[in-house]
C-alpha cells in the first residue's frame, strides 16, 4: 500500500498516487497542501476498506415496475393510444408479474427466455410485436448494463 504526492511532467497540478495492492490510480488535486491532505485522507481510507473504499458507489436503478410506468408515461405522447394500451396491457399482465421487483440491472437475457413461454418468441400471434417492449425499456434505461 502506498500513497504518494508528485506532481508529473503532463501535469499543471499536484497529484496524488495511489498504489495499493498492484493497482495504480492517479487524481490530480491542485495544490500540494490539498495533496498531502487528500494523501493522509486517502491512506486511512485504505487501511480501513481497501481500494473498493475509494470508487464511488453505483447508481441505484429502480425496479422494472417503476420504470415501465415512466417509460409508459412517455411513450403514450409517442405512440397511438391502441399501441399504448396494447403495450399498457401486456406489461401488467405477462411482464410485470415476473419482473416488477427486479431491479434493471438484474434482469438477465436468459431470464427473459426462460421465464415462461408467454414471453418467448411464437407463442402467440400478438407476442412478436410485444417482445421488444422489454428490451427496449431495458436499453433506454441500462444500455452499458445488458450491451444492447
């Protein structure tokens, strides 16, 4: 474990070396003061909870129940009232049941396949027009998360 303050070539301000465990990361600070303050900040954080204490925490993404109802929301100024109500309807009836207290970033491809086949592909004739419906809420919301 190690901290360091420099203040490198490429840099116009002082910075700040963290070096713990074979990982390395450098923050610029300002000046060097601000640097020994931060360094001595940094190496208590580091002896009480490791690097992980250092990266900030991840955004919490809501639930695919709270999210549908935004998406709806806007997709009902979008849309036609038949296509709204069409999509309205199969989240509360086939959709929302399964994932409603899921957290985005926890529903996986594979439990979308595998949930029922309501959902799968074929199932019924109306089913092909819907099935994007949840990816494409999916995607707009998480797209780094699921790699849409």
């Amino acid at each position: 474990m190690g901290v360091k303050v420099r203040k490198p070539k490429e840099h116009t301000s002082w910075c700040v070396v963290i070096d713990h465990e074979g990982q390395r990361k450098t923050k610029a600070v300002g000046s060097r003061e601000a640097a020994e303050r931060v360094k001595r900040e940094l190496e208590a954080r580091l002896a009480l909870g490791g690097i992980a204490s250092l990266e900030a925490a991840k955004p919490v993404l809501p639930t695919f129940e709270d999210y549908s109802k935004t998406w709806l929301r806007n997709l009902e100024q979008e849309r036609k009232p038949s296509t709204a109500g069409f999509y309205s309807q199969y989240l509360r009836l086939y959709v929302a049941p399964r994932f409603g207290t899921l957290r985005l970033d926890a529903i996986e491809r594979h439990r979308i396949r595998s949930s029922s086949p309501t959902l799968a592909p074929g199932s019924c004739r109306r089913t092909p027009s819907a099935l994007p419906l949840p990816r494409s809420a999916r995607c707009s919301a998480a797209p780094s998360r699921i790699g849409c």
